[in-house]
C-alpha cells in the first residue's frame, strides 16, 4: 500500500502499512472522507510527520485526538492554524510557557514553529467526524501511532516524552527512562489545568534536559 507520508517515517512504519489493520483503517477513513465531513484535511492527516522527520524528533507532545470543529485541525496536537482563536488547551500550554519560560503568550496558536525544531506533535488518533469528538476511536489509528512512539523510543536516544492526562501517561509503559526523558502531568484542560499543569515546569526541563544531552533547546 503506497502511503503518502514523510520518507523517514515511511521507512520506520513500513511494516504497519502491510497489516491488516492498516488496510481496514484506510478503507475506513476514506469512506469517511467521501461521504462526511472529517478532519483535518486529508492532505494534513500525516503533517506531524511530514514537519519532523524521525532523525529530526527531539520532543514528543502526545494528543488524543484532532480538534473537531470547523478550521481547527491541521494535523499537529495542540496547534491551530493561523488566525484560528487558540482552544482552551492550549491557552493554558501558551500560560504556563509564560509562567515557566517567561515567553510572551504568541498571538497565533500555530505551532508549526515547534514541529519544524523537532516537536513531533502526535495525536493518538489522526482524524475525527466534524462536531464528533472521539468518532475515530478504536479504529486502528490508535495502534499506528503506538508504533511510531515504538520507533521513538527503542530506535532513538535522548528524546524527550511529554505527556499529558491519563490517555498519554499510558504510553510510558513502552518508554525506557533510562533512555529518554518522560515527563508527566495532568493535562492542560481547563478541566485539570490548576491540578498540576500551571506548574509543572515541563518546558524549562526539556530544555534543560536536551542541552545537558548536547541539543539544542527548543524555541517555545
């Protein structure tokens, strides 16, 4: 099955493109494509790999799923495009940056600038029905992007692994601390925010982390 995705990525997953859940996923979400309104837009549904090759990946910011209302999703966890209002979520990301860093709260919440210095902006799962949170749920995505944090994890050295909530903690079960650094909270939600994510300092570590490996620190 020819998948239109970053090279590096396409050489790391080639063996997810051949099973079979991948071919019941793809059948699944063209389907959806043709007869709904999903997003991203399909061009967009692989930009996170698109922006960060494997090699590239310094930081991973786990999401669950693609934002669902009109103009939002474009295939980065957390990010909306240019002159989209930034979502509650990542209101709170930009407050604690600024809390943390000191950095002054952007006025675009597009973080294709993060993507493009090695922030791998992954959601769980890489579509979703317009107005219908989780409707692409248990559909396979789940278990591809699982592999692309396999890769991450056993084929890289030195990469730092932020995750927020419950659903992201789940993946540090496959994540060897002695080789990364996982850093866990709970999540930005205005749900959740002021329970240890104002706080939790996640993006001064990273830095920190990534300069004591000999990185170069992210521009947040």
């Amino acid at each position: 099955m020819d998948v239109k995705i970053e090279q590096s990525w396409k050489e790391q997953l080639k063996d997810e493109f051949e099973k079979d859940y991948f071919s019941k996923l793809t059948d699944f979400v063209r389907e959806e494509y043709r007869t709904k309104k999903i997003f991203p837009p399909a061009k967009l549904i692989f930009n996170a790999f698109e922006h960060t090759p494997f090699d590239k990946v310094k930081v991973v910011i786990l999401g669950q799923d693609p934002y669902h209302n009109d103009g939002q999703a474009h295939g980065l966890s957390f990010s909306v495009p240019d002159g989209i209002p930034a979502p509650p979520s990542l209101v709170n990301i930009f407050k604690e940056i600024n809390r943390d860093l000191g950095i002054p709260v952007p006025p675009s919440g597009n973080l294709t600038r993060w993507a493009n210095q090695g922030v791998l902006l992954l959601n769980a799962t890489l579509t979703v029905q317009a107005h219908t949170a989780g409707s692409h749920q248990r559909k396979g995505w789940e278990a591809f992007t699982d592999a692309a944090i396999h890769r991450l994890a056993e084929g890289r050295e030195n990469l730092v692994f932020i995750l927020w909530g419950a659903y992201a903690q789940k993946k540090a079960a496959f994540i060897d601390p002695n080789k990364h650094l996982v850093l866990k909270s709970v999540h930005p939600s205005p749900l959740s925010a002021h329970n240890g994510f104002f706080g939790n300092n996640h993006f001064s570590n990273a830095n920190q982390y990534l300069e004591s490996k000999g990185l170069t620190p992210i521009e947040w």
